[in-house]
C-alpha cells in the first residue's frame, strides 16, 4: 500500500497546509492508502513523499496541490 510523508516547517506554521493536504488525500484516497503523516522540521521545508520519492519540494516547485495529488494517485492506481 501506498506510504505518503509531509514533511513540514514548524516555525514557518506550515502546520495547517499540512494538514489541509494531509486530509485532502485521505478524503480522495481513503483506505488505499496505508498512511499519510505528518512529520515536523525546520528551516522552511514542505516536502511531500510517496512511498519514499520525493514529490514536491517547496523550494522548487509552486505549491499544487493538484500535481501533489496526482503524483499520490499515479502510486496508487500502480499499486492496484
């Protein structure tokens, strides 16, 4: 099943896209999906995981959440 890690910035408050985001894919994905946590850091960081790939990564990429949710439903539908 599909792993999905958000690593994000505490001091930034990074806490709430986290978890919008974090509940996003739940809702989309729901039991398919084996865990979506959140993990806090520093140093500005909001990096997305599937399965240990990285995804996005905040200092390269605009934030959207609709390419972060693609790249979640491309390693679930490879899974299925």
């Amino acid at each position: 099943m599909t792993r999905v890690e958000i690593e994000y910035c505490v001091p930034c408050g990074h806490l709430d896209r986290a978890a919008d985001l974090q509940r996003d894919l739940l809702a989309l994905f729901g039991q398919r999906l084996e865990t979506v946590s959140l993990r806090p850091g520093d140093g500005g960081v909001f990096i997305v995981r599937v399965d240990g790939e990285q995804v996005f990564d905040k200092s390269t990429d605009a934030y959207d959440v609709e390419a972060i949710t693609e790249a979640v439903r491309e390693r679930v539908q490879a899974e299925a």
